[in-house]
C-alpha cells in the first residue's frame, strides 16, 4: 500500500495520555499519519481490540473512527522511530522509589530509555515532543542524550506538557483551555515549535495555542497541577473547621467561589485528591525547590500534600469513632474506587489508603465500582482475604454496617436508598466522602449520615468526640 500522508507523527507511550492524545490528533488530522507504540504488547493488543485498555468517555467513537485509517497501534517502536517526523514522548515519569530523592523526585529512567532509542534508531531529523510532565530543565538532558551520537542527524526538543484531565480527556483535547508549546528561541526551534502549532491549529483556536520558552513550558504544568491540587487541599483543610463550628463547607465554598477572583471549580471538599499527577508533580516541584535552596518554597508545596493526607486520615478515623470505635468484622461497602468519576484509573485513589486503613481495623470490605474493579484487584491484591467485589451496587452494600463514597460517579446519586437501606445492618452508616448524596433525605430514610465539612445527621442522642492521630 502506498501511503500517502502529509507527516508522519509517532507517540511512544500507549498510555492515558498518549492514547487519547494521539486518537484526537488522528481523528482531526486524517492527513497525518499518527502511530502509537509501547514495550507493553498487552496494552497494545488492548488498543486494537473492541476493549480499549482505558475507559474515557466518548473515547471509543474517537477511536473506532480513525483506528487502521491514519492512526496505528504497535509494538515496532524502532520502525516508528524510523518513519516518523514528530516523536511524542509520553512515558510514565513516576516518583523515584530508590536512592537520591525518593519519594520526592521524578523517576527518569523510561524517558532516558526512549531518548536512547529516539538517537540509536533514527536515520532523519525528527522533532521530539516531551509530552510526559517533567521536571523544568529536562529539555537539556534530553539534547544532550539526542545529541552525543556519531550519527548526524539533527533533533529538535520541544515542550508540550498535556492539560488533560481523565474522565474528560476527549473533551479537554477537542477543546483545550489552552495548548501550551515551548522551545527554545533559536531558528531551528522557532521553526519546531511553528510546525507543532501547525498541528494543533487543525482544530484549536489559534488564539489559545500558547508559545513559550522550552522552561516556562516545563515548569508551567508542575505549577499547574500544584495550584489546581492546593485548591482542593485548600477547601478540605476548611472542611476540618466546618466540622468543629457547624459551619457548612458546601455553603463556605460557594460564597467565596463566586469571588470571580477565584472561580468555583476545584472546592468540593472530598476525601482526599488521588490520581496519578498532582501527588507526583507536587512532590517534584518541592524536591526541584529544595535542589535550588528554595526552602520555605518547598515547605509550603509540601503542605498540600500533608493536607491531602491529613484528610484520608480524617476519613478514617471518623469512621472508626462514629460506628462506636471498633470496625472488626463490620462490614463495609466502598461505592466506588476510581480516583474520580468517569475513569476507571485507581493511581493514588484515596480509596488504596482507606481500603488498607479499615482492614488493619479488621473490618470485611465489599467494593464496587462501575468501571476500576479490575484496577482495584490488582492494588488490593496482598489483602484479598478480606475483601470481596461486586459489580452491583445493591449486593455490594446488602448486609453492610456501613457504605462509604470514595467515588462521585453519578450513579451512586441515583440509587434507590429505600431499598438498600432496607438490605443492611442497623444502625446503618453512610460516609459521603465526595458530598454527593441527598443526606436529609438519607436521614429521613433511616441513616446515620455523615458528610464532609457538614453537621451529620443521625439518630443518636449525642455525637462522638473524634480523636485523632
Ligand atoms: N494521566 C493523566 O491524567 C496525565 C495528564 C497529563 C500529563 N500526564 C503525564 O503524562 C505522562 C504519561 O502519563 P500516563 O498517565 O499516560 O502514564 P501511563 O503509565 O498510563 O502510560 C505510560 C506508558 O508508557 C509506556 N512506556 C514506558 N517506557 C516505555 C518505553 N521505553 N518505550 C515505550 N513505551 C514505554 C508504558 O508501558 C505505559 O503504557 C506522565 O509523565 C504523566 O505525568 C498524565
């Protein structure tokens, strides 16, 4: 078959990011040819089968349509490299678990691999697009790599970090808020970076498809998710306050996210953020601060973190204290385990944390999820003794002591309570870790509620005094 296509773009990394991303980019430009490679033969079999390997709404149109016309998954990642123009770089760059900076700083080792490869198997100039959030400064490790070869060939690297959010990616890169590219301000660069602009410019707004240097680029996504991740924290952190002043966190947040100085997105108190980015970038940014001396810089970054765990906590042992300080052979049902809605992506769920917590306090776990069962096995797999799923909601939470949201899929709103508070164990509990539910109505139904930042509402004559750690 002769093929025929304006360019030839690759992306290395068959994840999250890289397959949405890559999908959009084939489904608006049926002129480019766009293939998607990983060392993960599975993940790849999964992308060219009916059973995509991530669950994002609207993602399998998107797939279906552009899938064996212009958009291509394989394993042939030297071929890829071969024959492509652009290389999208979008492997995982998680914490680093060992040595220098554990827990704290980003684990480059499947990036350099690709830059290895990108250099050993190219036999034209290529521009690479770091797609992967990094931290600022990569960018020169990355030419540094490209360019210690004998080989001649001229590699240019720009920074293009993604702003996806799971849940609503196909969305979020149909319409991005903005499309963020860097590069550095040579001629060669500039003219990367225009040919990237002419890509997105196939069907975003010209207007919010930003250009910077190759650093801002780099450090505007860690700051980016550190900011949105602090709103969150933020809003738990009062949520603490409401509980002790009967004041209501649902009530505080409106009134000051009509501030238009500050928004209303981002301030529905929770159990805590999970995901795999905001943990992992926050933590970044803090080691990069205190790598530049930056130490009070760091400190307050990382109290966004400790706020977010300071919650989970909280959650836990709020629990602990209302069902009369002892969960040994209670039954609880977790609705939901994804780390939000609309995903079926586990990675930092606050679920994880909660799960193992309530285990240690010995009580048997009923798990049900729409979509991250399969995910939820394999975090939970060292303690499956005490744990049972269930796809349906009503026989997860029949016979429980108590029901917890760990998740706000919208389902779980619409559930006929009536019927399942009828199936427990009484008194029974509801713990609404996303403040999704109609507690009153919960109340009246025969619940002990409670909420997040919010008076519960119960049956009892008087409240627990909850201590904690
Ligand atoms: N998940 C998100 O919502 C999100 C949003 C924006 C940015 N990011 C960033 O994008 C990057 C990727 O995130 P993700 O969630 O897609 O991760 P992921 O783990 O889902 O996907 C990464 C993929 O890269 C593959 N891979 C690793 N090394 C490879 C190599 N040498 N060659 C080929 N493939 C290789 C892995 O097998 C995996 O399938 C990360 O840096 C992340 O911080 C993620």
């Amino acid at each position: 078959m002769i093929e025929n296509f304006e360019k030839r773009i690759l992306c290395i990394g068959a994840g999250y990011v890289g397959g949405p991303t890559m999908a959009v980019i084939a489904q608006k430009c049926p002129q480019y040819k766009v293939t998607v490679v990983d060392i993960n033969p599975d993940r790849i079999a999964r992308w060219n089968s009916e059973k995509l390997p991530i669950y994002e709404p609207g993602l399998d149109d998107v797939v279906r349509e552009a899938r064996g016309r212009n958009l291509f998954f394989s394993t042939d990642i030297e071929e890829g490299i071969r024959e492509s123009d652009i290389i999208f770089v979008s492997v995982n760059t998680p914490t680093k678990t060992f040595g220098a900076g554990a827990g704290m700083a980003a684990d480059l080792q499947y990036w350099e691999k690709t830059a290895r490869q990108i250099r050993e198997c190219s036999g034209s100039p290529k521009i690479i697009v770091e797609k992967s959030t990094l931290p600022v400064k990569t960018a020169q490790a990355m030419k540094r790599i490209l360019l210690a070869s004998d080989k001649k060939n001229h590699f240019e690297v720009l920074s293009n970090p993604e702003f996806l959010a799971e849940g609503t990616a196909v969305q979020d890169l149909e319409k991005p808020d903005r499309v963020l590219i860097g590069s550095d301000e040579t001629v060669s660069g500039l003219k990367a970076r225009n040919d990237l602009v002419e890509v997105y410019a196939n069907w975003v707004d010209r207007d919010r498809i930003l250009t910077t240097n190759i650093w801002s680029s780099e450090l505007s996504k860690l700051v980016s998710n550190a900011f949105l991740a602090q709103k969150i924290s933020s809003i738990n952190a009062i949520s603490a306050l409401c509980e002790k002043t009967d004041a209501d966190v649902s009530e505080v947040a409106r009134a000051v996210g009509m501030d238009d100085r500050l928004g209303p997105r981002f301030l529905n108190a929770s159990v805590g953020f999970g995901g795999s980015c905001f943990k992992k970038d926050i933590l970044n940014l803090v080691y990069l601060c205190r790598y530049y001396g930056l130490f009070e810089v760091a400190d307050y970054w990382e109290s966004v973190v400790r706020i977010n765990d300071y919650q989970k906590n909280r959650f836990v042992f709020n629990m602990l204290a209302c069902m009369f300080n002892t969960l040994a052979t209670k039954k609880i049902c977790l609705f939901g385990f994804a780390f939000k809605a609309d995903t079926g992506d586990t990675r930092e769920s606050p679920a994880i944390f909660i799960s193992r917590k309530l285990v240690e306090e010995k009580a048997e776990l009923i798990i049900t999820d729409p979509e991250a069962l399969e995910n939820a096995k394999t975090d939970l797999q060292d303690i499956e003794g005490a744990v049972r799923y269930e796809l349906d909601p009503y026989a997860a939470a029949e016979g429980s002591d108590a029901i917890a949201i760990m998740t706000e899929w919208k389902l779980y709103s619409d559930l006929d309570y009536e019927r399942i508070y009828q199936s427990m164990v009484k008194p029974a509990f509801i713990f609404d870790g996303r403040n999704i539910l109609d507690h009153r109505r919960l109340f009246d139904i025969g619940f002990n509620v409670y909420p997040i930042g919010k008076p519960p509402l119960t049956h009892f004559d008087d409240q627990p005094e909850i201590c904690q750690e």
